[in-house]
C-alpha cells in the first residue's frame, strides 16, 4: 500500500513536470517558441543592420549572457528582453545553462532561423522568377576574406509591378574560373531551383576572356545551350580592363605608376618620415581594381609635386637618417626629376581624371545601354584628340616648366651597335632611323599609350554594339 501510493505520487509529479515543460517549450499561448519565431524577423532584421560592421558578427567570442562580446544574436535578444517580460524571464532562468541543457540560446538554434529565413526568400525569388518567366543572370566572383573564392550568383527580371529588379540567390565557393566548370555551375544552380534555362534572355559578366570570349568563355558555352540569352558586358569593369592595359603596355608607363607606389610606400611606412612630409593633399595608395584610387594618386602626387621633392632632398641630405633611407630617397628624387616622369604624371593626370568620370556615371542605377555606347564613343574622341602632335607638344611645355630636367633621357644614352645579317648590307644599317630624345618617346610611350586605350575601348565597345543593333527598333 505504502509502494503504491509513493509510485502513484511519483506518476503524477513526473507527468506534471513532463505536461509543464511541454506546455512550456511546445504548447499553445504565449509560450517560447511563438516569441522566438514572431521576434526572428526582428532579430535577423537587427543583425543583418549590424553586420555593416565588420567587427561584429553574429557568433561572438562566447555565449554567455551579459557577456560584451558575445555576438549579434545574443546582443539582439537582450535588447528585446527589455521590453519582453517573457523573453527577459526566459534570458534569466535559461541564460547560460551549458552543454546538454536545452534553451534554444546557443548558436545552433540562430543558424537555423538564418537557413529558414534564407530558403524562404530564395524560394520566394524562384517563384517570382518563375512568374515572369523571362529573366536575365548576373555573375562575378570574388576571393572572400579567407581569400576563398566566391561566386556570386544574382537573377534579374520583371517583376508584376512591371519594374526590372535584381535578386541575389546564392554563392558558390570553390568553382574555378575555368569557363566550363562555371558554365556547368550554371547549369546546375538552374535545375536545382527548376528554372528553366530557355527563358535566359541575357547573361551580364565582366569583360575578362574566360568571361566574354566569343568561342569558349562562359556566355558562349551559355549560348549554345540557350541561343537567345544576349551578352551585356559589365560596362565599369570593362573601362578599367582597358586602363590596366594602357597602364602596362610600355616601359615609361610601368616605371611611373612604380613611382607613385614607392613614393606612398616611402613615406607612409615610418611616422617619422610621413611628418616631414608637407602636403596640400594626403598621397594616395594605387589599387589594382579601383581606377578611381588611380586618379587619386595621381592627382595627390601633382598637387604635391614641390613638396614631395623637397622632403626627398631633405631626407636625402640628413646625416642622421639610416644609409638605406638617404639612399632609398635618392633613387626616388632621381626618378622624380626625370622629364619622362614629369610628362607622364601630366599626362596621365588628365587622362585618369576623364576615366574616373566616366566609371562613375558608367555605375549609376538608371544606365542603359545607349548612354554606355555614348560614353565610350566620347572618350574614344577625347584619348584620339590627345594622340594629335599638338596636344604632345602642349605636355612638354608643361613638363619643361614643372621638371628640372629639360631634356629626354635618351639623348644621353650611348648609340647601340647592331649586328649586320648575312643578307644586309652596310648601306642599309648606315640609312637606320635611330629615334631619340622628344621622337623616340612620343613614337614609343606617348602613341603606344594612346593605341592601347582606343583599341582596348573600340574591341570592349562591340558587345554593346551588338545590342544597339539587334534592339534599335524599340
């Protein structure tokens, strides 16, 4: 009898304990799963605001609560506990309870909200698409701060209000830049979202050849499989293709933008040296992808072009600098005032300012592109204009009056002695042209520059082109 009722008592104590946290964690009112679920909009939304910080990140250091550092999530829920009497009671009796406890606190639990709340918008994208039934693929990669590759993978349609958007779907790590192995990514990201790929009415990419390339790049092997899906080339991207060409097609050009590198490098590597260095303007960093930062330095450079020069002369002459220094500004001040030097930061000074300007309409929101075919057609005028013997002439005026040096360096260089060939004759060698000084730079440098960047812009111009013309009547 006494068995009996300790058994009975225990029964019901067990199935009171079991029915309460069931009603707790699962039943019906306000419980814990409605206030997670209902705040998890809130909570993503807040987190997706604080994520614009890059030192902050949704799982932090640790998981306790209270703790400064420990994440976005948790930071959010605390913040709403405040005005949650539930939330803030659960926080008190659930926070921190360790390994084996269940509190739906731990970063488990917001990696899925994350997942759910990502497939619900991936889901809806896909059905909007499906809906417009035509639709367009945007693509790029980029190495992420792990320096993994990424690719991108964003739709662009129509939606029911009759407005073109765009919508980021997913990312893919690891896919190569191989055109075939990005070509089947495509394909595969298609079917898994049942997309049909004979509704791909356009494919936009930059203008690398993997890319672009009218035989083997991406948008080819796209189009044989969807014949009617038109390549647009990224218009930014393709201008700064053609600035780096120009940038690297002669030995003056390579040497400057060296110049400008070493010079930042010089002086921003020691505060000590950064100090003695009066400027107007701070000196800028070059960037290989930002033709913008480009123009920055240039323009920092010319702006400072006097007190640059004094500062490396001071250096230069100071006893009490290291001998690797005085040695270092020397070689920089020897560069410096080269006329070749002065006549390229004149020349490419302008020449950046007019590509920075561009780039930057060539980014707006409303650009279409007629204005793109427009813009390139124009500076294709201006770099021609540039090529004249006049507009040559106007930079070595220029240079003679900014450079000490008021002479080519080439003048200087000793005559080179050429093998005769079995089938030349001494009157054929004796009759060589040998260019120097103002003509062999402007033959060799100025023109070779000037080629590059019309070329580059006409062949990168074409794609456009293309869809001007099959596109005109609308």
């Amino acid at each position: 009898m006494f068995e009996s009722e300790i058994s009975l008592t225990y029964t019901k104590s067990y199935s009171f304990s079991t029915d309460h946290d069931n009603e707790y964690w699962t039943g019906k009112g306000r419980i814990l799963k409605n206030p997670i679920l209902a705040d998890a909009y809130v909570i993503g939304y807040l987190c997706a605001k604080f994520q614009t910080d890059p030192s902050n990140g949704l799982r932090g250091d640790n998981e306790n609560i209270g703790s400064l550092h420990n994440g976005n999530f948790l930071m959010c829920l605390e913040m709403i506990a405040e005005f949650d009497p539930f939330l803030a009671n659960h926080l008190s009796n659930y926070g921190n309870p360790g390994k084996g406890y269940t509190s739906y606190l731990s970063h488990s639990t917001y990696e899925q909200f994350i997942k759910l709340m990502a497939t619900k918008v991936q889901n809806q994208i896909v059905e909007e698409v499906i809906n417009a039934q035509y639709f367009s693929i945007v693509i790029d990669s980029t190495p992420d701060i792990a320096h993994v590759d990424q690719l991108s993978f964003i739709l662009r349609y129509v939606n029911n209000k009759g407005l073109p958007v765009e919508r980021f779907l997913c990312f893919l790590e690891n896919v190569g830049h191989k055109s075939q192995c990005m070509a089947d990514t495509v394909f595969s990201i298609l079917k898994k979202y049942n997309i049909d790929i004979a509704y791909l009415r356009g494919q936009s990419y930059d203008n690398a050849k993997n890319m672009s390339g009218i035989y083997s790049g991406l948008q080819a092997r796209i189009k044989e499989v969807s014949p009617l899906a038109d390549f647009v080339p990224c218009s930014a991207h393709s201008l700064n293709l053609a600035g780096s060409c120009a940038a690297s097609c002669c030995k003056e050009a390579n040497i400057f933008f060296n110049f400008i590198q070493s010079i930042y490098t010089f002086f921003s590597s020691s505060t000590h040296r950064w100090n003695l260095l009066k400027v107007k303007s701070t000196l800028k960093n070059l960037s290989e992808t930002r033709w913008s930062a480009r123009e920055d330095a240039c323009k920092a450079l010319n702006q400072n072009w006097d007190s640059v020069k004094q500062s490396l002369c001071d250096i230069s002459e100071n006893i009490n600098e290291k001998s690797i220094t005085q040695n270092e500004a020397r070689g920089l001040l020897r560069l410096m005032n080269r006329f070749e030097v002065t006549f390229m930061s004149l020349f490419w000074g302008d020449l950046l300012q007019r590509f920075n300007v561009v780039s930057k309409y060539l980014q707006s929101v409303n650009i279409d592109v007629c204005t793109v075919c427009d813009q390139y057609e124009a500076l294709i005028k201006y770099v021609v204009n540039l090529r004249s013997d006049e507009m040559f002439q106007h930079y070595e005026v220029l240079a003679m009056k900014k450079c000490s040096e008021n002479c080519y360096e080439t003048i200087y260089k000793r005559k080179k002695k050429r093998t005769k060939h079995h089938d030349e004759t001494a009157s054929i060698i004796k009759n060589e042209i040998n260019l120097t000084g103002s003509l062999e730079f402007k033959v060799n440098t100025y023109l070779v520059i000037c080629d590059s960047i019309i070329e580059e812009l006409t062949s990168r111009k074409l794609a456009s082109d293309n869809v001007i013309t099959k596109y005109s009547f609308f």
